[in-house]
C-alpha cells in the first residue's frame, strides 16, 4: 500500500530570482505512514507552515514530488484538490481563517455548504462538532468573543 503522506526533495522558493529570494523549503523529504502520528518541531522561520500548506494542499512546491495516498498531486485538478482538502484532509491554521462576521456555528457549517449536505443535516454534524470539543455552548457567540485556542 502507498505511504500516506510521500515529500520528496521538496522545495519551496518565494520570490525566485529575485534578490530577496526565500528558500523556505530545501530538499524535504518525509514519509508518513497510516495511523502514523508525526509532530514536525522547529525555529520561527524554519518552515513548518510552509510545509503544512504543501502537505494540506493550499500551496504547490516549486520543485519536488508530493504524493498524496500514492497520488502526485500535481496531477490533480484544482476542482480535485478542493475535494480533497474539503474532505480528506483535516487543517488547524496558526491563523484562525474564521469569518468574523458569521456565528461559531456557521462557522463550523460552512465547508458542509461546499459538501452539498442539506441545512437541518449541516446543523447538527456543526453542533455535534462543537459539542465533541466543549463549545456547544458558545455557538451563536462571534468568533472575536472566543479564546485564541477556541478560535483554533
Ligand atoms: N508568502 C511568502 N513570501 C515570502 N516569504 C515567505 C512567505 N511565507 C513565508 N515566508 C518566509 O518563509 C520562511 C518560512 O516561513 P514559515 O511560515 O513556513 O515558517 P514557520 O516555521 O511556520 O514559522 P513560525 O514558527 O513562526 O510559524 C520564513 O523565512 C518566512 O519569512
Ligand atoms: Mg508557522
């Protein structure tokens, strides 16, 4: 069976060329298995969030291979890759990307919106999402009246 998770000599450049270049990724290389748990520890700068967003697919390499469950992402749609990042991969960002003018519920609701399912059904996966983490109780708060680690 494919590994889960395949980078191979992976590099991440912004800016190439020009003379404020950033390599941010240079050479990765990382295998993770199913079931496998994988933390990634570093220096601010190193690169962890710029990996992440290889890994969850919201960033292409600038060069090397990412397989994703034996699939090489670069391959994929972009309407592929929203599958995907919509239900196959979970992310928590370092920056919350919630919307402040929507409730903690809808919130939560909005990538089901993108999975078609209908609103009584979206309603309550939200609300069982939210009661799994202690929040049921906070759900019609904004998420400025959350805590940061809530806000996560
Ligand atoms: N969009 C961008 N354009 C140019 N440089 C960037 C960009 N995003 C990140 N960088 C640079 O790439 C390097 C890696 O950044 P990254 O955000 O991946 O670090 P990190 O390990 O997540 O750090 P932290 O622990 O502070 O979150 C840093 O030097 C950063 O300044
Ligand atoms: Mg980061």
């Amino acid at each position: 069976m494919a590994k889960l998770i395949e980078l191979r000599n992976v590099y991440k450049i912004y800016s190439e060329g020009l003379e404020s270049e950033v390599r941010a990724l240079d050479g990765v290389s990382l295998e993770v298995e199913r079931g496998e748990f994988v933390a990634v520890v570093g220096q601010s700068g190193s690169g962890k969030s710029t990996m992440m967003n290889v890994l969850g697919c919201l960033d292409i390499p600038t060069r090397g291979d990412y397989f994703l469950d034996g699939v090489d992402v670069r391959e994929l749609s972009d309407k592929e890759l929203s599958r995907i990042r919509n239900k196959q991969i979970g992310f928590i960002f370092q920056q919350y990307n919630l919307i402040q003018n929507l409730t903690v519920l809808e919130n939560v609701e909005l990538p089901l919106i993108y999975q078609g399912i209908d609103p009584i059904d979206r309603r309550e996966l939200a609300m069982e999402a939210l009661g799994r983490v202690g929040l049921a109780d906070r759900a019609q708060h904004k998420p400025t009246q959350m805590s940061g680690g809530q806000q996560q």
